[in-house]
C-alpha cells in the first residue's frame, strides 16, 4: 500500500481497524465462555 514516499494514512487505519473488530467481536464471546467453563468447573459438588 506505499506508493513511493506517499503513505496512505487514512487507509492504512482503515484497514487496520476492518481488520481489528472481528478479532475483537471474537475475544468478547471467547471471553464469556471461558469465563463461565472455569467458574462451572471450580464448584464442588
């Protein structure tokens, strides 16, 4: 994406951001479930 000494700024954030929600979108449900597995597994009885 750099086109001899012009570096597209804003399209280089842009990219970076498409690229960083569904990393994101997957963490917070990864979060959630690991969350729940250790605490259900940590219950005696």
């Amino acid at each position: 994406m750099i086109f001899g000494d012009v570096v597209p700024q804003g399209q280089l954030a842009a990219a970076s951001l498409l690229v960083s929600i569904p990393v994101v979108v997957m963490y917070g449900f990864g979060q959630r479930f690991l969350t729940e597995g250790l605490t259900a597994g940590a219950v005696k009885g």
